[in-house]
C-alpha cells in the first residue's frame, strides 16, 4: 500500500492511509488475529455479518425500487 506526501502533509497522508487500511479490512484482520477466537463465538460473529449484509441488500433493493428514501448525501465544506 502507497501514499503520496503532498506539500509535507503528513497529516492528511495519514489520514488517507487510514482510509485505505479501514477499506482493505486491515485493521479488523488485525484485531481477529490479535487474540483466540473460539469457535462458538467465530460462528456468531459470521451469523451476525450475514444477517448485516442480508439486511443491507435488502434495504439497497428497496431504495433503488423507491420504496424507501434514499439516504441524504453529506455535504463537507471544501
């Protein structure tokens, strides 16, 4: 993973960095491997995501068949 420094931003090449860390999964694969997880648990833990993306999917196909309303954009001053 590359990050370019700017005009000696490290600040914001940090928080680029972070971004991209936060989409590849790096930080929740850290945290996963940062100790045992039993198999108990680790069946849950699945089950829970599934029923996350189950309900994500489902609300997306609602939206886009505008059943309901789509979500509002964020607006950031620049």
């Amino acid at each position: 993973m590359q990050v370019t420094v700017r005009d000696n931003n490290i600040e914001q090449a940090l928080r680029v960095l972070k971004k991209k860390m936060q989409r590849e999964g790096l930080f929740r694969e850290m945290r996963a491997r940062s100790a045992y997880e039993k198999p108990s648990e680790k069946r849950a833990r699945e089950r829970a995501d599934a029923v996350r993306r189950q309900r994500k999917l489902a609300r997306k196909r609602l939206q886009r068949e505008g059943l309901l309303p789509a979500p509002k954009k964020a607006s950031r001053p620049r």
